[in-house]
C-alpha cells in the first residue's frame, strides 16, 4: 500500500503494526488483512482472508443527470455512491450550465466514489461515466441495458408518482434535467426512447437533489423486492 491510502492508514486513522484492517478493490472483493511493517509512505499487510462477492446481473440503478454546477456534483456522487446506485452518467442537455474543462473531472469523481465506499463499506464503485451529450448517453445505455425502464423526473400532473412504482426485475435509468428545463428537443427525443414521466414531489428541485430522491426511492423499492 503506497501513496494517499498509505498515508491515511498511518497519519489519519493513525494504525501501526499488529493493526487489522480491511481491503477491497470496488469489484466485490473483501480482505481481512494485517499490517505487518511500514516504511515511510509503504505499508506492507498480510492478507488473511479474502470475501468475493458477485455483481448484481439486474435490477441495476442508473442516474443520468444533467451536470450541476460547482461542487454540487461532487456531493451527487458521494450521496449517489453511498446508497446504492450502480451507475452515475453526467449528462450535457441543452440548457446544463457550461462547465470549465477539466481534463482529471472523471478521475476526481471517480476518488470522491472511492471515499464515500469506503465511508459506507460498500464492496462495488458505481461506475462514472465522461459528460456526454442526451443523444450519446441514450444511445450508450440502450446498448448496454436494453430491457431497462426508462423513468424522468417531471412535475406534470400526468407523471405518476415515483414511489408508487413497482420496481419489478429489470434495470432502472432514471434521467434528470437541467433546472433550465428540457428543450422541445430533447422531450421529444425521450418521448421516442420510452421514457415514462415520474414526480418525485410537488416542488421544484435541483439536480443532485432529485437524483438523490431517485437514489433513496429506488434503492429502498430494490432493497424490499429482494427480501
């Protein structure tokens, strides 16, 4: 172990040798371990267990949502990976506040995932994906969750409400936009590609807010249907 886990290891939760910790790789492994010597920014551990555990093959949660702007992203990561979703997709629609390039964004997001999983103990990272556009991304999840429901946050009054949905056995994408709202465009883009209008409450939110909505509502339906 080398680098910022070594140093977290030894200067913030301040273990030495003799010292048990636990290991995972965000793949569904688990280690029992044993810190066994520390030199400088290496420490060196025994393994003395290893847990595997298999990746759910369905009923998988995906949130597809518009980029929010400054750190409120960051905080839809961290909330999005602690309860549970298996995939985060950051969405450029039309009216998605500009961003400034950042070529390390995903990477940044992905250690804001490593955190949170470790805060939680959760055994699987949520996969991020780059900021693509509405087309791209409708495109790249069709291929990769093709009997997927569809469901987009909406405040119609013809939306059903969100919690009162069967979650059923199939993988859940849930689209959130920009608080600019969708174009003529895009709705009718969503329209074709099946989307089922949903309200999560009768205000308006912000984006990280009605994904974490989306999060806790769907994990807790996922959480019941496997009981």
């Amino acid at each position: 172990m080398v680098g910022t886990e070594a140093h977290h290891l030894c200067s913030v939760l301040r273990l030495g040798v003799g010292d048990k910790v636990e290991l995972f790789d965000g793949a569904g492994s688990l280690a029992t371990a044993t810190i066994s010597t520390i030199k400088k920014s290496i420490v060196i551990v025994g393994i003395e267990h290893i847990q595997q555990t298999e990746p759910p093959k369905s009923r998988r949660i995906i949130i597809a949502a518009s980029i929010a702007k400054g750190e409120r992203f960051d905080w839809l990561i961290e909330k999005c990976t602690e309860l549970g979703v298996d995939r985060i997709c950051p969405v450029i629609f039309g009216r998605t506040v500009k961003q400034p390039k950042n070529p390390k964004l995903v990477e940044r997001w992905g250690n804001l995932a490593i955190s949170a999983a470790k805060q939680c103990k959760r055994l699987f990272l949520p996969t991020i994906d780059p900021p693509v556009t509405l087309p791209d991304i409708l495109q790249i999840l069709k291929k990769d969750y093709p009997n997927a429901r569809i469901l987009l946050g909406m405040l119609s009054p013809d939306a059903l409400p969100l919690a009162t949905l069967p979650f059923g056995s199939t993988d859940v994408i849930a689209l959130i936009g920009p608080e600019g709202g969708l174009t003529e465009q895009e709705e009718s883009m969503l329209k074709k590609a099946g989307a089922t209008g949903v309200c999560l409450t009768d205000t308006v939110l912000r984006v990280e807010t009605a994904a974490i909505v989306f999060a806790s509502i769907l994990t807790a339906q996922r959480g019941a249907f496997e009981k």
